[in-house]
C-alpha cells in the first residue's frame, strides 16, 4: 500500500497492522547487541536490535525495551549500562539473551567492569554509558545513553539480524 492509496481509503498511517509493521522491520538488518546492567550483585542483561547511533558530539545512543520485559524494572532505575556489540561468532550468546525465564550470564563469558556493570567477553566492541532519558513510546521504552567509555575487541564479522535469522558481513559483501 502507498502513501497514496492510504489517503484514498481513508486509512490513517497509526492504523498499520503491528503483523505488517513488523514485516517491514525483519526486511531491514539490524546489528545485534546485548544490554547488560547490574541490580545490585545479580547480573542483567537482554538482547537487543535496536541500538541506534544519536550523536557524536556529545556521544549519544539509543534502544528500545518492551515495556513487558523482564529487564524492564531495573533498567527503569539504573545509571549506567554496557552495550555490547557481537560479533557474527555470537549467535549463542544473543539467542541466550533473548530467552525468557533462565540465568542469562550462565554459560557466558563475562565479567565486572570496576563501575559494577557487567561486560561480555569476546565481543566486537562495548561501550559503556550513562542513562540520560528514558521515554515511554507505545508499548515500549527508548533508552538514551551517553557513552563515558569504549573498548573495541577483536577484528571480526558483524553478527546482523535479518529476516528472522542470524547474517554476517564480511569483506567481500562490499558493492
């Protein structure tokens, strides 16, 4: 359906299926990472797909969380998280990360940075930020972070989610 063709019928752009919407969206590759923050000592973290880039100057990103999360209570109160980029090797860790109701961090190569967040091990790079604003959108929340620190890992593929399935890019993907 076109723009055009929702303006004849009469059918307002907010109106758009959520199965159709997120069609769109599995058509559109994504860089996967995992959140992770801390509750105290307990270890916190989710997948996630929708890490955007906001600002260099000051360094801003962004992600989303459904409001139905599990990480949703302590992500709505902590100062600081990590988001850590995997590379395509990791498509364990963002499954593992992404399952509901298990010990995330078990199995997991991780440890503490000195500031209590936890970071994984192996990635292709993690930053680690401080929560500046946190927006309820929809169903959902949109995390800003301002990134205080960097680390970038080893030289590797990307891992990327598209189409409902794990990708990577590699050097000769370039056009």
């Amino acid at each position: 359906m076109t723009a055009h063709n929702c303006i004849e019928t009469g059918q307002r752009p907010e109106d758009l299926a959520s199965d159709r919407f997120r069609a769109i969206f599995r058509r559109h590759p994504a860089g996967v990472a995992v959140v992770t923050f801390a509750d105290g000592e307990r270890p916190i973290g989710f997948t996630a797909t929708s890490v955007i880039s906001v600002s260099a100057e000051p360094p801003l990103l962004a992600f989303s969380v459904a409001g139905t999360s599990s990480s949703w209570r302590t992500l709505a109160v902590v100062p600081s998280v990590v988001v850590n980029f995997l590379a395509a090797g990791q498509v364990d860790i963002s499954a593992r990360f992404a399952t509901s109701g298990i010990d995330r961090f078990a199995g997991v190569d991780w440890r503490r940075l000195q500031t209590g967040e936890p970071v994984l091990e192996g990635t292709l790079s993690w930053v680690r930020g401080e929560v500046v604003n946190r927006t309820s959108v929809g169903a959902s929340h949109l995390v800003i972070v301002r990134v205080v620190e960097s680390h970038h890992g080893p030289d590797a593929a990307p891992l990327i989610y598209y189409d409902r399935a794990y990708h990577q890019v590699d050097g000769s993907s370039a056009l």
